[in-house]
C-alpha cells in the first residue's frame, strides 16, 4: 500500500465518518433514530437494501465462484426477485397498514406477544450469525491487504461502524450505504477494465480465455436437490430465503419501514431485488477477469490458492500484488464499502429489535411509538443512550463469532449454510401471522418456531431415520417453514 491509496482510504472513511455526523443532528427520538422519521423516499432506501444485499460476501465470495467455477450463481437471481415482488405485494401493505415499528410487532398484532419475542429472538439469533459471516469474509481481505491478523481486522471493522451507527442511527445507515454502493460498483468495473488494458489481446483475450474455461455457463436445469448452483434447487432456495431475510429481517425490512407509505416501500423493495442482477453480473464478471489474467501471467501464490480451494482469497490477492497505486486503493475502499453496507444495518436492524421488542426502551424511559420528539439537545442525548448502547454490544458481539467463522474454506456458501439453520422458523412463523391468524396460537407459534432449529440441524446432519439420508442444506429454509407452520397449526388443535 503506497501513500495514495492511503489517502484514497481515507477520502473515503473520512466522507462516511462526516454523513453519520450530520444525519445524526435530526435524530431527536427513537424514531428518527431507528427509522429515519418515515421520510425517506424510494430511490436512497433502494440503494441503501441493494448495498446491504451485496455485503462483503458478493465482493469476495462472487469472484471466488467464477474463479472455481462458472456463472451460474447468477440464475439464483430470478428466485431473488420473485422474493422481493412478494414482500411488496403482500408483506409490506400489513405493515404499513398496522404502521409497525419493526416487522415483529407485526406478529403481535395477528398472533401474539409470544410470537413477538419468539419472532425477536430469532432473528436477533440469525442475524448475529450471518453477519458475523459477511464481516469474517470481509476480514479475510483485509488482513491479505495489511498483513494484520483475521482478529484484529474484524475488531477494526466492527469498530468503525459502530461509530457511525451509533452517531447517526438509520438515517446516517441509509445515506452512507448510497455512496457506499457507487463506490463497491465502481471496484468491480475497475478491475475488469484493468484487465482487459493489461492484456496483450485486450478485452477479446480475456474474453475468450473466460469462455474456453465454461465460465460464461449460467443454466444449469438438471434436477440436483444437494446443488444450489442448478437452476430448480438454487431459485427455490432462493426464492424462500429471499422472502425470510427480505420480509421477517429487520436487519432489510427497516429500510422499507423508513419509507412515509408501502407504495413508496414496495417500489424501493422491488427496485433492489432487480438491480441484484447487476452486481452479481460485474462481480462473477470481475472472477472471469481476474481467472483470465492469471492465465496469461501465472503466479505460484495464485495457484497455490486454487489448489488448497481457498479462492475467496485470489481476489484480494490481485487487488493487492497486481494492480496500480491509487487504483489499489480504490478497491481496498470498495471492499471496506461492501462491509460496512452489510454491517451498518446489521447493527442498526439487531439494536432497534431489541430496543422496541425486547421492551428495553420502556426500560431506558423511552416510549415504545414516541410522538413528541426531544428538543433539548441534552435530554436527546440521554434518550438515545439506549439505542447507542446497544449499537455497541451487538458490534461486540458480532466481533467474536466473525472470528470463529474466519476459519470456514468457502465464506460464501457457509453464509448461506448458516442461515439455513434460523431463517426458516422465522418465516414460518410470518406465514401464520398473514395466512393463518385465527387458528394460530400464540404457544403452539411460540413451540413451533423454537423446536424447528434443532428439528432443521437434524435432519440436514442425520437424516430422518428409517433409513433416509441427510436432507441437503440448501433445503434447510425449507423445512424449517413448513415444520413451524404445520407444527404450529397441529399443536394449535391440542390447546
């Protein structure tokens, strides 16, 4: 790292550092804090789900994938946005109508308060491991980039957003994630475009070094239910997931909360999941570059890599070793963009939840739904101390599982592998509270969604029994839904 991409760095830090600091002087109540005061339109909250959606993951775990293999994560899009489309046809209306402050207390309204903390618990549970995820895959990079250690990288980065969060609350979330965005972009684009003006053949050579290796393949139709990368399985997977972290995640769906109606939200939403196919189409592209450039200018450590299958780190390893001053930097500040778009909200989504679910407002004197917003700029300050804190803990908190996580081979199928595991409850769960809400009970949902963890680990790792083989992990969501849904309902008959 030479002075300019120093300095590159820090331009970028420092613009972040400054948006959370003005977005924090309109944050007088929890509210404004947690939710921007309803007032934000379409386009920044689109932008700002778009940029927590890609997450370090797509930055480091995309390439990796067109790096190992072909492009065929990208058809997992199609179930992404159908996803989407169903969270603003469906999901974002109720919420606007019963005007929640988070999408648990929307499960109060049609279930219960069990199904409410039950609903908080989870996802509180889900997201502090997939963002532990997304913030391990990000420090994988960055200790290639400074020569630190996998610990001390995730401190640094847990650390920096919390600043911000806590200064600024969602607003500063969303606005920082808008720049955050054109600048994770703008890496990808720089890296292919440095490659096809580095090689001798241009863009045509590593073009047709990209096609002579399959990685142009996107379809694959054949049915394969233990590979998320075919067509059937990977869009079913996706289409479930897309709708749990979507619609019952308040880490996404606070964004769309930020919004002053569902028609704005549901457009913002909607715009999102189609751009997906934008950033996952540069950064399988910027995998087949970089795949295409190492073809042409083999490197010891590079193959070295591939052979131990740890691709996640042929990317960061280009960035660092093979391109120019400055243009370094650039991507260094993308890569840090793309943690901090996930972990910001992770945060600022984890601290609301407990805040309002948990009922820790009431027992910081907040109120639940405040109207009257704090005037005094020292009474604004000790009504946010909540809010604040928390902000801190989960930061903490999601420091020391990234570090477990750091050691997983494949960054980006584990993050969806950990997910598996939690988000099929919580969908569940938001299934019987639309479908369902007379013959839900609160018990029976509060029962159904706490057993469908282990019952989900058990039949991925052991099976059924009576014979019967482990059911493959991209069908963890799956079954999860469907046994907190239909247990729920024949525990509800019994009571």
């Amino acid at each position: 790292m030479e002075v300019v991409d120093w300095l590159v760095i820090s331009v970028y830090a420092g613009t972040v550092l400054l948006l959370g600091y003005f977005a924090a002087g309109r944050s007088n109540s929890e509210t404004e804090y947690f939710l921007a005061g309803r007032r934000e339109g379409w386009a920044p909250v689109a932008a700002s789900t778009w940029a927590t959606k890609l997450s370090a993951l797509t930055f480091i775990g995309v390439p990796g994938a067109a790096i190992s293999g072909n492009f065929a994560y990208m058809q997992l899009w199609f179930g992404s946005f159908l996803a989407a489309y169903v969270i603003g046809a469906f999901l974002l209306p109720e919420f606007y109508r019963l005007r929640v402050s988070t999408v648990y207390e929307y499960l109060e309204h049609r279930i219960g308060l069990g199904s409410r903390l039950a609903g908080t618990l989870v996802f509180i549970i889900s997201r502090c491991l997939a963002s532990a995820v997304r913030l391990a895959g990000c420090a994988i990079a960055v200790s290639v980039f400074f020569d630190l250690s996998l610990v001390t990288s995730i401190v640094a980065m847990a650390s920096i957003a919390a600043a911000y969060v806590m200064t600024g609350g969602l607003r500063a979330v969303i606005w920082t994630d808008v720049l955050q965005l054109f600048l994770f972009l703008a890496g990808a684009v720089a890296a292919i475009v440095f490659v096809g003006l580095t090689l001798s053949g241009g863009f045509g050579e590593a073009v047709e070094a990209a096609a002579l290796a399959g990685k142009f393949q996107v379809f694959d139709f054949s049915f394969n239910v233990d590979d998320p990368t075919t067509f059937w399985t990977g869009n079913l997977f996706a289409f479930v997931l897309g709708i749990a972290t979507g619609g019952a995640d308040q880490d996404i769906a606070q964004r769309a909360l930020a919004c002053p109606d569902a028609r704005t939200a549901r457009v913002a939403v909607i715009t999102a999941g189609a751009a997906d196919l934008i950033s996952t189409f540069l950064f399988l592209s910027a995998g087949a570059a970089v795949f295409a450039y190492y073809t042409a200018f083999p490197h010891e450590a590079v193959t070295t890599l591939m052979a131990e299958n740890r691709h996640d780190y042929v990317f960061p390893h280009f960035i660092r070793h093979e391109l120019p001053a400055g243009l370094r930097g650039l991507l260094v500040a993308a890569l840090f963009a793309a943690a901090m778009s996930s972990l910001d909200s992770a945060l600022s989504g984890l601290a609301s939840s407990a805040y309002f679910d948990l009922g820790l407002g009431r027992v910081n004197g907040g109120e639940e739904n405040p109207i009257t917003p704090v005037r005094n700029t020292a009474d604004r300050m000790r009504a946010l101390i909540g809010p604040r804190a928390l902000v801190v803990f989960f930061a903490a908190v999601l420091a020391v599982i990234a570090i477990w996580f750091g050691a997983q081979p494949s960054i980006l199928w584990f993050g969806f592998k950990v997910m598996g595991y939690t988000y099929g409850g919580l969908l569940g769960l938001f299934l019987l509270a639309l479908l369902v809400p007379k013959r839900a009970k609160d018990f029976a949902s509060v029962v159904a969604v706490f057993s469908s963890i282990p019952v989900v680990f058990m039949v991925t790792q052991w099976g059924i029994g009576f014979g019967i083989a482990p059911v493959p992990w991209p069908w963890a969501v799956i079954v999860g839904t469907a046994w907190t849904f239909l247990s729920a309902l024949a525990l509800a008959r019994f009571r």
